[in-house]
C-alpha cells in the first residue's frame, strides 16, 4: 500500500498528537494576528523549521554512518543497523511509517505542509496577496505571474 504524499505521516500518528500540532499552529497564526509586528520574524524562523522528513533523513543517515563504521571496526553485525535503517527509509518512502515518526511527532517535528499552512496564513496577515485582488479578471496570466511570484518564498 502506497501512502498518499501529503497526509502520509499524519495517518500514522496518533490522532492526539495531529490535534496538538494544529492547536500550536493556531495558536501561533492567532498571537500573530495580535501581534502583526512579529509577523516578519516568525516567517524567518518558519524558514529555518527542521519538517520531520528533513529530521527523519538526519537520523537516518547518521545512523547507517554509525553502522558502517562500526560494522567495519568493531563487530560485522553492525552492518545490520544500516541495512535496519535503510528498510525502515523505504518504508518510511512507500508508506509513511518508520519507527521514529511516533517520537518525533511526540517532540512537535511538523510535516512541510504543516509548516506551510502557518507561512501561508501569517503573509495573508501581513497582507502579502492583497495586490493579487487588484488584477482584472480577464488577465490570467498577469494574475497567474502575480499570484506565483506572491506564492514563493
């Protein structure tokens, strides 16, 4: 069973911990609705946010590292986390699930989309796509420029 790319991980976390990650993210987007002032800095840390793919790929790669070297300078069955690690990224790929995904979620690592849904709603404050309101109707590709170039960040 292939899992679906964008709902992957929050399908194989527990519903408590999905509930608490959107509670944070709305309570973010509502101090900065409060507090427009802030709006710039929390973008910049938004940027900087570790997704849980990007902790996953870490973990992953440090460990079959740690595998390999142990495997060749202290005993060959070390070579077995690396291949542990490598089936569990591939499962992780093809389904969404890896063991550490639960610890992770635990410690509040977020998905892209995740992060990208509090960016989103802080430059819709910050009134970053007011311009592409201004745009008539009947030129599409104007508004599609705008609305790209206003997309990016």
């Amino acid at each position: 069973m292939i899992a679906e790319t964008t709902t992957r991980v929050q399908q194989h976390t527990a519903p408590f911990l999905n509930e608490r990650i959107i509670n944070k993210t709305r309570e973010n987007i509502n101090r900065y609705a409060a507090h427009p002032e802030g709006i710039e800095d929390r973008l910049k840390q938004l940027d900087q946010e570790w997704d849980i793919e990007r902790m996953l790929e870490a973990n992953a790669s440090s460990l079959v590292i740690i595998g390999v070297i142990l495997g060749t300078l202290v005993w060959l069955w070390f070579y077995l986390v690396s291949f542990l690690v490598g089936t569990f990224l591939l499962q992780h790929a093809i389904q969404g699930w890896c063991p550490p995904i639960r610890l992770f979620r635990r410690l509040g690592f977020r998905t892209h989309s995740e992060i990208a849904t509090e960016h989103y709603a802080l430059r819709l404050l910050r009134g970053d796509f007011n311009d592409l309101a201004g745009l008539s109707r009947g030129d599409a590709e104007a508004r599609a420029d705008k609305a790209f170039h206003l997309a990016k960040w």
